[in-house]
C-alpha cells in the first residue's frame, strides 16, 4: 500500500498473494521487499521490486533465504542465506551483476546502510556487524 505523506487514501502498490514477505524498503520510485516464497521446495526466496508508478514487479534475484533487504541512493542490497554460508549482497538499481559484501555469515538479519558501510545482525553469534559497502567480488 501507499498513501500520499500530506495524509489522503492508501492504495495498492501490488498484490503477492502467497509471498512470505520478510521486509520491505521503499525509494520516490519503487518498493523492494525479501520474499522467502510460496512454500514449493524448489523456491527458497527471492528478492523483488514493484514500481510505484505502475505496480509492475521485477525480480532482482533468486537469493536463497532472503531475510532482509534496504536501499541507497543507487544500489539494493539484502541479506541471504540461513544459520551457515549466509551473505550480504548488492546490485546498482539501474541492473548489472550482483556483487558478494560479506560472506560464510551465521544468520544474516535486519540490514542497513549508511554512506560507507552495510550494518546486520548476525543472529548465529549474536553480532553486530558491519562492511563497507564497495563491491568485492561476484556472488
């Protein structure tokens, strides 16, 4: 949903019947949003947007587990994976390759970002952790 911030009516940005939405983070043109799936064993989640404009949904990857995902001005980012081998990832909003920021994590959650670094909760060891967020390698 959305509603004007001056106060008016919500409306719809997009329906996701069957998703399991894990959290949302929003721009002035798009909702982005970590959905663990359906339920079919053969999804383990991915990561998705949806215009504001037009509702229309794009998937920006197929990340097993995604638990968390925020934005900047120019790059998505979330994090994926359960208690081992999770990950914190990025890709610049306009498309391109995904890139690998932190890796071999113990339960990524509750990611954000500031001009330098990307901040999680690794609930595995019970840290607070942080990475810069300039791209270090492929996925």
């Amino acid at each position: 949903m959305k509603a004007p911030k001056a106060g008016g009516d919500a409306t719809p940005v997009v329906k996701v019947p069957g998703s399991k939405v894990q959290q949302l983070a929003a721009d002035e043109t798009a909702v982005y949003w970590a959905d663990l799936g359906s339920g079919d064993p053969a999804w383990t989640g991915r990561v998705k947007k949806a215009s504001l404009a037009d509702g229309k949904v794009e998937t920006i990857s197929d990340a097993p587990s995604p638990l968390a995902v925020t934005v900047d001005a120019d790059t998505v980012f979330w994090a994926s994976g359960g208690v081992a081998g999770g990950r914190i990832l990025a890709q610049r909003k306009a498309g391109g390759p995904t890139f690998v920021l932190a890796r071999d994590l113990h339960g990524p959650q509750s990611l954000v970002v500031d001009g330098k670094y990307a901040y999680w909760v690794d609930a595995g060891d019970g840290n607070v952790c942080r990475t810069e967020k300039t791209p270090h390698a492929s996925p």
